[in-house]
C-alpha cells in the first residue's frame, strides 16, 4: 500500500480553490484552441492538396487532349 505523507492534509481556502479551478479552467480552454488549430490546418491542408491534384490533373488531360486531337 502506498504510505501516507506525514505532513497533515490541510483545508484549501476559497482564495485557493479560486485560483486552482481558474487554472484548469485556463488550462481547458487552451487545449480546446489548440484542437480547434489543428483541425484548422488539417482543413487547409487538405484544401490545398485537393486543389493542387486538380490543377495536375486538368494540366495531364489537356496536353494529352491536345497531342492526340491536332487542331
């Protein structure tokens, strides 16, 4: 079993229980942002790379259209 510190167990005062849930609140509300970032530049990522795919693509296509109808 895991011993019990000798130093005895004191009572958090309001002024304490204030800041300690201030904190986890800040703490919360810090990783929420940093999910929100990070989905955002996923999202933009993906944008980005869906467009670029499209642009290769239609390129591709075009010269292949053109190489084989003569105009």
């Amino acid at each position: 079993m895991r011993e019990m510190s000798k130093r005895p167990r004191e009572a958090y005062t309001a002024e304490v229980a204030y800041f300690e849930a201030r904190i986890n609140d800040i703490k919360t509300r810090i990783q929420m942002i940093g999910e929100k970032n990070r989905f955002a530049a996923g999202f933009y990522a993906g944008f980005v790379r869906g467009f670029m795919i499209g642009v290769i693509v239609s390129i591709a296509l075009l010269t292949i259209i053109l190489t084989i109808l003569p105009l």
